[in-house]
C-alpha cells in the first residue's frame, strides 16, 4: 500500500489515526538520523500556591514556552549568575 501525500499535519493526524502503520511498511525507506542525547538532568518537586503557578502559566504562555522551562531559566540565571557558567 502507498502512503497517501498529505496537504496538513491534521489530515496525517487523521489518517494515522485510523492505519496501521505495518501495513505500509513497504512504501517507506530507511533515513540517516542523529541523535544528541541531553545532560542528565534532576527533577525536582517544589510545592507552590495555586496562584503562584498560574502567574507562572501565563507568564510562560506569553512567552511560548513550558511552565518547567520557564523556572529552569529562572533558577539558573539566579544561581549561576556572577559564576561566569550558563
């Protein structure tokens, strides 16, 4: 079976939604990939006010970017800052 062309990223969203990928197997080829595998890094849970995490929210949400990432970037800058380390 061939793999239909797709005009959106919906229209694949939907059709692979209801395929099975094995069944097209044979219409696909291998491809050349790397991988850059990240720092290990710790997760750590911090309780906060309701309040507070949601000016968190809107303030990464203007910003585009995940709640996480948006504290990640706060507390490095705080604790690295002077350090010459990014």
């Amino acid at each position: 079976m061939k793999v239909p062309k797709f005009k959106t990223l919906e229209e694949a969203a939907d059709f692979w939604e209801s395929h099975d990928f094995e069944d097209y197997v044979e219409d696909t080829e291998p491809v050349a990939m790397t991988v850059r595998i990240r720092r290990q890094k710790k997760v750590l849970t911090v309780p906060i006010e309701l309040k507070v995490y949601e000016r968190l929210e809107a303030l990464a949400a203007r910003r585009r970017i995940r709640v996480e990432a948006l504290v990640s970037r706060w507390l490095r800058e705080k604790t690295l800052a002077g350090s010459g380390r990014k």
